[in-house]
C-alpha cells in the first residue's frame, strides 16, 4: 500500500472517531453507535498509522519452515 | 471512550511488561524493564512488513483488525456494565481469531499454533461454571447488576470463592509463559503469531493489551466490585503480579494434561454449582 493511501486511511480513522466522539458529547450520536464507530476506527487507525510508519514494503516470503 | 481505549491499550501492554519482569526476577535474571511490551509495539510499527508468498493476504490482514476490534468491543461491553455473555462470547471469538492467524499464513507453525488454540479452548470450561455461579446469587449477568449485588451483599469473592479461583485460572491460561500456554510453546516457534512479524505483530500486541486490560478489570468488577480507579489499577497490578509467580513457578504442561486439568477444574466447578443451587 502506497504512504499516502496508509496515511489517508489513518486520518479518515482517526477522523471519523473524533467526529463520533464530538457528536456524543452534543447528544446526536447514541453511546451504543459512539462505541460502534470506534470498535472499526480503532483497528483501522492503529494498521492505517502502521502502514504509514513501516520501515518498506519488502519481498513476500516464503514461510519459516525450521531448521 | 476515546480516552478510555488509549489508556486500557497501553496500560495493559504496562503490565505484560510487569508480567515478564516479575517472572525474570523469581528466575534471577535482570528481565526487561516493565514498558518494554510498549516499546515492541511501536518496535514492530517501524519494522519492515510484507504478506507471505503462501498467505492468505485477505485472511492474513483483517485478522488483525478483527483482533483488536473485538477487543476494543469487550473493553466497552465492560466500561458500559453489559452483559458477561456478550464478553464471553467475545473470548470464544478470540478463540476463532487465533484459528485463524495460525492457518492464514501457511507456516507448518502457525498451523499448529491455531490447532492448539481450538484445543486450548477447553479453559473456557471453568469460566461458563463461573458464570453458572455467579447468576445463582446474582439473577442477572449483566456486569452492572453484579456490580449493584455486591454494593448490597459484599464482593462475591468472599461468597463464591471457588467461583474466583475458577476465573483466576481461566486469567491464567491467557497469560504469556504460564503453565497452560500451549498456543505459544517454544517447540512452536511463535506458535499461532510465527508469520505476523512487523505492522500485524504490532497490532496483534495492540489486541493483547487490551486483552489483558479487559480481562483483569472483569476480574476486579464480577467478584470485588466497583471501586475508585486508583483501587482498581493497584489491584489488577496485584492480580498480574501473582500471575506471574504462578507462571515463573510451574512448568508449562503439555496439550493433553493442560486440557486434562482445565476439564478437572470444570468438573469440581460443576459440583460446587451444583451444591449452590441446591442450597440457595
């Protein structure tokens, strides 16, 4: 995945959970859907945010298959 | 809840690393300082990162999602007093997330890493006959209930000790290096995690901070009861910490025995209940 697409991926995350989180406090968005959002953001925003920091993408490999 | 979710990740991933340094110092060795499963995390975020040749990539990847999803949903379950049903059938989930790294990535490892992992499932015997007690005297499994009970009747620790002990060994079981972790044995490389190195790696650690936060904080709620953070932090370090003695003091025990004695435990757990409902 290109860094701008990981980068791209994090913010919208990252975004939509802060949204979610703004809209909550002003009494729009239930505590059920509040929590809905961040049970996908998070997983999102954590890979998205990885994606982006990771050193290169490197050639697959076959697996480790002992000594 | 934002807030909520960032302190249960990286105060649970503080504890495995109080987990690996209490266990180095029963075992005389200096050990890693305390945040170094924080440091991992972050460590693997930079490393480099790629799908093996013989991957699943579709499986390989969202089952790295699903495992900190779950995680992030019991966490919820929890803050939000809900049902231990719902959180149970989230450790029955987990139980199919680790199947499914195991197979997704085609390493002989990984492969007996999962089929381990559905073997193991037997330690969530003892945590249904837990369950069982507790609605004996509560009539309710939602977390608030049970938290309501025990304002009213005092900790269930003290009322269903057999039940604790029961839970206390179903926390055993999920920690690193203890004597039923089977899905993780040496002989097994990294058993179901061989192949998720890198970015998964850091993501899978992410899924077990929150694991063990959720874990120990349902420990403290179910049989002790609500209390002030600053209580609740001191006793899931307590908890962790005898964990670990367990752990650094008993060997890990093959497949068959550690099902074997997981099934020991469910059976007298079974009578224990048994008695309970007759006597209530």
């Amino acid at each position: 995945m290109k860094k701008q697409y990981a980068l791209a991926l994090a913010l919208v995350a990252a975004g939509s959970g802060i949204a979610a989180m703004v809209l909550n406090m002003v009494h729009i968005l239930p505590d059920w859907a509040y929590m809905g959002v961040l049970v996908i953001a998070f997983p999102l925003f954590v890979l998205g945010l990885g994606l982006y920091w990771m050193a290169r993408e490197g050639e697959a490999d076959i697996p480790f298959m002992g000594y | 809840m934002i807030a909520e979710l960032l302190f249960a990740t990286f105060f649970g991933l503080l504890l495995l690393g109080v987990h690996r340094k209490v266990i180095a110092r029963i075992q005389r060795r200096p050990g890693p300082p305390v945040w170094q499963e924080i440091l991992h995390m972050l460590k693997f975020s930079f490393k480099t990162t790629w799908v093996p040749k013989t991957a699943s990539a579709t499986l390989f990847v969202g089952v790295v999602l699903v495992a900190i999803g779950i995680w992030t949903a019991a966490l919820f379950v929890v803050l939000s007093g809900g049902s231990l049903l719902i959180l149970f059938a989230i450790y029955m989930l987990h139980k199919i997330v680790e199947h499914g790294f195991g197979l997704s990535s085609g390493s002989p490892y990984g492969k007996f890493g999962g089929v381990r992992s559905v073997i193991s499932a037997a330690s969530e015997i003892p945590l249904f006959v837990s369950v069982a007690a507790i609605a004996v005297f509560t009539h309710s499994l939602l977390i608030s209930d049970i938290i309501a009970y025990q304002a009213l009747n005092g900790p269930l620790l003290f009322t269903i000790p057999l039940a604790a002990v029961a839970m206390y060994v179903v926390l055993l079981s999920k920690m690193p290096f203890g004597p039923f972790s089977i899905v993780e044995s040496k002989e097994l490389v990294s058993g179901y995690k061989t192949e998720h190195f890198g970015l998964w790696r850091a993501g899978l650690e992410v899924c077990n901070g929150l694991k063990t936060y959720v874990l120990l904080l349902t420990f403290i709620l179910v049989f002790v009861g609500s209390m002030p953070i600053w209580m609740i932090l001191i006793g899931m370090l307590l908890i962790i910490i005898s964990l670990s003695f367990v752990c650094a003091l008993s060997p890990m025990l093959s497949p068959y025995d550690t099902v074997t004695v997981q099934t020991l435990i469910a059976g007298i757990m079974v009578a224990y209940v048994a008695v309970l409902g007759v006597m209530s």
